[in-house]
C-alpha cells in the first residue's frame, strides 16, 4: 500500500449536497478480498443490517488483492 491513498477522498465521504437536520448519514465500509467482501454483503442483506442496493460497487483499493465497499444509510435526527 503507498502512502499516498486517502480513501477520504472519495466522493462517499464528500460532505452532503443538501445537508438535513431531519437526518444523520451513516456509512460503513469494508475492506478484504473480492470474494470476503461479496461474502459479507450477502450476509449482511440475510441478517437485516444493509440491503445488498445500500452497497456501492466494488471499489479498488491501492493494494490490487484488496476492495472495497461503501454502504450509505440515514438515521432520522431526534432534534
């Protein structure tokens, strides 16, 4: 892995076009090979913590044996 990656800079971790109070952006990212990552949105999707069309495509990763993906999800405010 170089050091020049910063995975922040990625448009999913841009900040909100039209920021809500009504709403809080949520996203969880995993990081593993092709297959664990598929894996692990699957069971996601089985267990009920993400739909599989919450998932942004497989995505590289400076390390060419390594992807990842980006779940976006919102949570109501309570303020």
């Amino acid at each position: 892995m170089t050091g020049e990656f910063n995975f922040f800079n990625h448009p999913a971790f841009q900040p909100e076009e039209e920021p809500s109070p009504e709403r809080e952006i949520i996203r969880v990212i995993i990081f593993a090979s092709r297959a664990a990552v598929q894996a692990t949105i699957r069971e996601s999707h089985v267990r009920g913590f993400r739909t599989i069309d919450t998932w942004s495509p497989l995505l590289p990763t400076p390390d060419p044996q390594k992807v990842m993906a980006i779940s976006t999800h919102y949570r109501p405010t309570n303020g």
